[in-house]
C-alpha cells in the first residue's frame, strides 16, 4: 500500500499492485487495473519510489534478499 496526496489535500492509500501506469498529463493520473482512475497531487517519480520503497519492504519482511545480494550460503 501506498500513500498518495488527493488535488482537495486529502490522503489517500491505495494497493500499490493494482496500478496498471501513471500519467502526468499535466496532473498526475493513477490508472488502476480495476479501470479506476485516481487524479493526485504527487508527481509520477514520486509515485514509482513510493511503489518500490513498498516492495523492498515486502520482500524484506517475507525474506526475500535485495537484488543483487548473495548470502554466504550462496557463495
């Protein structure tokens, strides 16, 4: 999940696997695969971090080692 800035100010938390791509066109548009669409304050770089700041922190809490990580049992 992820944490996204309404244009009213308001927040918003949206399940970060359901965005299908992000638009700045010139306001930011999330497009879920659901086919919703969310208009939101925050610029589509800030969006990508966000999303990949939320699956480093998944992968970490199910043990999944960060990319290019090789454990000593791997060696």
């Amino acid at each position: 999940m992820i944490k996204v800035t309404r244009l009213n100010d308001t927040e918003l938390v949206i399940n970060a696997d359901l965005i299908e791509f992000v638009e700045a066109i010139p306001d930011t548009i999330i497009s879920l695969i659901t086919g919703k669409k969310i208009m939101v304050r925050n610029t589509p770089d800030e969006i990508i971090e966000r999303v990949a700041a939320f699956k480093r922190m998944s992968a970490r809490r199910a043990g999944i080692p960060a990319a290019g990580h090789i454990s000593e049992s791997d060696s």
